[in-house]
C-alpha cells in the first residue's frame, strides 16, 4: 500500500507536515535496545513528517531504523542530501512562496476592491443628498438642455458641479466617467422613487385613507390620497401618492385608490378602518359611489363625511336661509370691490372657506366708522354710478345691520375656531365629538336679531353632523379617559361588532385593563386622551390585543379631508408652467418628498444605496 492512501499524513502542498506531538511514542527493539521516534527532530528537519499508522518517518517509502536516524551518512541527513530531495524542497518552497504573494496580491486587490464600493456608496449619497434637496425645496431637477454644451444644465448638476469645487473625488467622478456619472434623467427618477418608498415604508396596522382631486397645472385630474394612523405613540397624516385621473365616475375613481393602496403593499381589505372625502355625490354616493364600492371590499372601511365641509354647508345654508346674514354678504362684496386698489385693502371674501369669512367681518366691523367715512366722501363727490352704489351702502347701514354684523361676527369666530381644530392633522375624533351636543334650552339666545341665526345654525349642525357614523363615534367616545362613558362594555361591545372583534376575549381584556389603569393611576400616571391612552397600552399589546385594535382605529377614524387639500398647494409647487411635462410617477415622488420633507431629512443614506442596489439593474459601478 502506498503513503499517500493512509489518513493521518499531509495530502497535499497546501498542507503543512504533519507532526503528531505524542507523550510517548512506540518503541521497537532494535539490537540490544528498544528505540522510538522522537518529537525533537521536527525542529533539525521541519519538512519531517510522522505517521502514527505506520510508526514511520515519512519519505520514500518510508523509514523507521530509529538507531540509525541521527547518523551523518545515514537515516535523515543521507535523506536531506539527496537530489530528490532538494528538488521536492525547492518545488515546495516555490509553491509557498507563490501562494503567499498571490495572497498578499488578493489582499491588495480585496482592500481596493472595498475601497472603490465605499467610493461609489458615497457618490450615489451625493447624488441622492442632492435630490432630496431639490425635492424638499420644491426646486426643479433637470434643465432643458443637460449635455456638456449647455449653458444652463439644470439645478441638480450645477449643484453637483458646485459640491465638486470642493471635492476633489466627487470632481474626478464627475468629469473622468463617462458612462457611469448617474445624472441621468432615467436614474434620477430610480433615485427618487427609492427614496419616496423610504418615506412611505411604516408598519401600519390599520389606517384610514383620505382623498380629493384637483386639476394640475395642464387640467389633468389629480388624486391625491392621504393614509391615516397610529404610529410610535402618536397620530399620523402621511401622503401617499399622486394619481392622475382619467376617469372621474365612482368606478374609475374607486379604481385608482384600490391600484395606489395596493401598488404601496397595504392590506386594505381587513385594515382600512375609514375612509373621508367631500361630500360630492360621486365619492359620498350611499349605493354607488366610491365609498360604498370601496365598503364592499373592505368591510370596516365606514365612510365619514369631511367635517371641515359639513361646517362650510351649515354656514353656507344658515347664510342663505336668514335673509339680514344674505344681505350682509352683498353689502361685504360691493363694498370690497369700491375699495379695491387701494394702499389698504379690505379682506376679499372667500367662496370654498366660509369659516375664513370671520376675517372679512372682524376687519370691517373693526374699521366700520373709517368705511362710514369714506363712502359719505364718496357720494359728496358725485361721481356717477360710484356715488349711487356709496349711498346705497350707507342707506343699509343702520342699528339692525351693525347688530346682524356683530351676531355673525361672534358666530364665525367660533365657527373658524372649530375649523381650524377639525383641519389639524394630529386631532383624533374624540377630541370633536365630546361639545356636539348641545342643551335645549336656548333662554340665553332669545333675542330679536340672534335667535334667528343660531336657531338655523343649531338645525343645520344637527341634520348634517346627526348620521349613521354618529354610532361609531359614540362607541368610541367609550375609550376616551375624560368621558363618562369610558371602558363601558356595552358600548364597546356594539364598536367592537362593526370592526369584527373577539366579544368575549374584548370583555376579559376590559376587566383586566380597568384594574391595572387604576393601580397605574394611584402611583400618580395620568391618561387624558385616547392617544395616550393606546401609547400606554402600546407595550402590553399582545396581552390587550383587541382593546388595543380599537384604540387604534379609533385615533385612526379621519375628521377631516384637509391633508389632501394642503397636498394640493405642494402640487402647484412641484408641476408647474416650466414643469408642466413631469411625468405622473416623478410628479407622485416628489410630491412625497416635499410633503413629508421632515421624514425625508431623516433617512439613512446608506440604507437607500442598499435599495438602490437591489432594485437597480445592470449597474456599472458596484454598490454592494
């Protein structure tokens, strides 16, 4: 049997000798003495190797006159001096050598290797820096004409081109490659789609939309939609996206909200808990509108009516239907339009915000002697149709107006604070619900002028903001602290049926929460809001489960469509006249951006080229 098929020797060059570091080795008796193989030869030959199996040296064909191994002419030496020998000594050597500079080469080109990724990991975050700057700050990208030529190449490689005066790599990047600068505008808009995803990626568990449309700067119908949730201990309004509309009936409508919830991964279906609009019978449509298809797909999704809007319809019809309040609307406008272009304006009327109205009346009531001065000078001056219209304005201002002015003035004031309170993003619906009803005696109101207008008023709230949504807001008026009605188990049981959950284990958890809120309060812990109520129980989520769902959607449930309308001004920022060919996706991405410019400032750049890398294909710079 040959050497090379036992197991415990070397088996290859890549293999150091192998030399066992026994206590004892076997002895043999050799003469008149038993002789054995000793471990110190391995420092006079360290090419010597020892086979346990064979009790031998291995070399040749093996050796074990263990008597003869130390002799100058003999054993190990003989070996040593041998032509084969040398010649297997230098081919090994050679070998070990070769393979340590290949090594030490592999290192080299390893460490450059490293050193290029992290090079071109912090261009791409140049570039994406960059991008989000533009992004945030509403300025366009990309200019007409963006080849080397071009006198103006937009403000994303003239800011580039600024940061490489005083960066030498980036300068180097920028002007060496040819084919791997990644401005282009096809990157760019990968660029930007990546960092929208960042901003839009959050674990939301339930959530409400809300959407409206407007028409962008070339008429087209924008959708804009909003997402509303609880996250990380407060209540969150995130825009979502940008989608144009081609058709603007339910179905169409209900088509694009369904495509965008479903292109961003949200589960809709048992995770929409709400969802708002105006109240425009093709999205409010009780059988075919875009609320109740969407109600047919996902079962928890109630609607609820922009109540921003339902105050701007009561206002509208206590205004139409009190004939002084109508006659004060005329005298505003005509008076307005007399003194328009001069130094000082009085505040124009606005026709969609009727809760901004109260600036128009505080203004006039505030300067209402300096206005009676004015149009008396006008009709002095007898000049025409302009002196008739003064004179027909002071004709109309009389004790009965002035009173009608101050009644509406006090109204709207309320009426815009209460506006400003239903628009406010971080609001949840138990914070309006709580003042809606009101006391039947009206003693305090029965006066000749301001009976009238809050008896119309009282009417108007109660038919528009008195619906079937009413049920869910007094279940969950259940989970606010300062309610009377607090964890009272009937009425959670009936908001516990809509939204599908556990009866019985919602009953259990409710006895068990209810003892552990009061120990938690006797050692001075407060909870005075629904919000703070489920960042309490936030932790103890999975022991309260289902108590804890319903604190979510209840701070979820939408008041309002005012987000969506805010979107609408950013829309006008980012799709301009000289922007007005952006394309949907781009103008959808950077939308986000801008809007969400606070989340978009915190994002982890190096997180963004890892998603860059994954999604991008055929890339010409490494990344990863």
């Amino acid at each position: 049997m040959s050497l090379s098929s036992y197991t415990d020797i070397s088996k290859s060059r890549d293999y150091p000798p192998v030399q066992p570091l026994l206590t004892t080795y076997p002895k043999t008796l050799m003469g008149d003495r038993k002789r054995s193989f000793k471990a110190e030869w391995y420092k006079i030959h360290p090419w010597l190797e020892y086979s346990r199996i064979l009790d031998k040296s291995v070399f040749e064909s093996g050796f074990n006159n263990w008597k003869k191994a130390t002799y100058k002419e003999g054993g190990f030496r003989i070996h040593a001096r041998s032509e084969c020998h040398k010649q297997a000594m230098v081919a090994w050597k050679d070998y070990e050598t070769a393979v340590k500079n290949n090594r030490t080469l592999l290192n080299v080109l390893n460490k450059e290797h490293d050193k290029q990724i992290k090079d071109n990991r912090e261009y791409m975050k140049t570039i994406a820096e960059v991008l989000l700057l533009t992004a945030t700050q509403n300025i366009a990208q990309r200019g007409h004409d963006e080849s080397a030529e071009s006198d103006n190449r937009g403000n994303f490689i003239a800011i580039l081109e600024t940061i490489a005066k005083h960066d030498k790599t980036l300068k180097k990047r920028l002007h060496s490659i040819h084919n791997a600068k990644y401005t282009s505008k096809a990157i760019q808009n990968e660029v930007l789609s990546c960092l929208a995803d960042m901003v839009r990626t959050k674990i939301i568990e339930v959530f409400s939309i809300m959407a409206d449309e407007t028409q962008d700067i070339k008429k087209k119908k924008q959708i804009s939609l909003v997402l509303r949730y609880y996250y990380s201990g407060a209540i969150h309004e995130s825009f979502l996206h940008f989608e144009s509309a081609d058709q603007v009936n339910a179905a169409g409508l209900t088509e694009k909200i369904i495509h965008m919830l479903e292109s961003h991964g949200l589960e809709y279906r048992d995770n929409l808990v709400g969802q708002s609009y105006d109240g425009a019978s093709v999205m409010s449509g009780k059988h075919a509108g875009v609320q109740a298809r969407i109600k047919d797909v996902a079962k928890h999704a109630f609607y609820i009516h922009c109540s921003a809007h339902c105050l701007h319809l009561v206002l509208v019809d206590t205004v139409k239907e009190r004939s002084g309040s109508h006659v004060h609307k005329k005298w505003l406008a005509v008076q307005r339009e007399m003194f328009e272009g001069a130094p000082r304006e009085l505040q124009r009327l606005s026709d969609t915000r009727w809760a901004c109205r109260y600036i128009s009346l505080r203004n006039t009531l505030d300067r209402l002697p300096s206005i009676k001065r004015v149009l008396q000078e006008v009709v002095e001056e007898h000049n025409g149709d302009r002196s008739v219209e003064a004179q027909g304005l002071l004709a109309q201002l009389d004790l009965k107006f002035i009173v009608h002015l101050v009644t509406l003035c006090k109204i709207f004031g309320e009426a815009r604070l209460l506006s400003d309170i239903l628009q406010f993003s971080g609001h949840c619906v138990l914070s309006t619900t709580g003042g809606r009803r009101v006391d039947a005696s009206k003693g305090g109101f029965c006066s000749y002028f301001f009976y009238p207008v809050i008896d119309q008023m009282l009417s108007q709230l109660s038919r528009r903001f008195s619906n079937q949504n009413c049920n869910i807001m007094n279940g969950i008026q259940a989970l606010n602290p300062k309610s009377d009605a607090f964890l009272k188990e009937d009425v959670l049981f009936s908001l516990g049926r809509m939204y599908s959950s556990t009866i019985e284990d919602l009953g259990h958890e409710i006895h068990q929460f209810r003892r552990i809120l009061d120990r938690k309060i006797q050692c001075i812990y407060s909870v005075s809001s629904t919000v703070e109520l489920a960042s309490f129980m936030e932790p103890y989520s999975e022991v309260f489960f289902e108590l804890f769902k319903l604190c979510e959607i209840s701070v979820a449930i939408p008041i309002s469509t005012a987000s969506c309308e805010r979107s609408f001004s950013t829309l006008k920022l980012v799709k301009t006249h000289l922007r007005s060919t952006m394309a949907d996706e781009r103008v959808s991405n950077l939308g986000v951006l801008s809007i969400e410019s606070k989340r978009a400032n915190e994002l982890n750049l190096d997180e963004f080229v890892d998603l860059f890398a994954r999604n991008h294909k055929n890339r010409r710079i490494q990344l990863l």
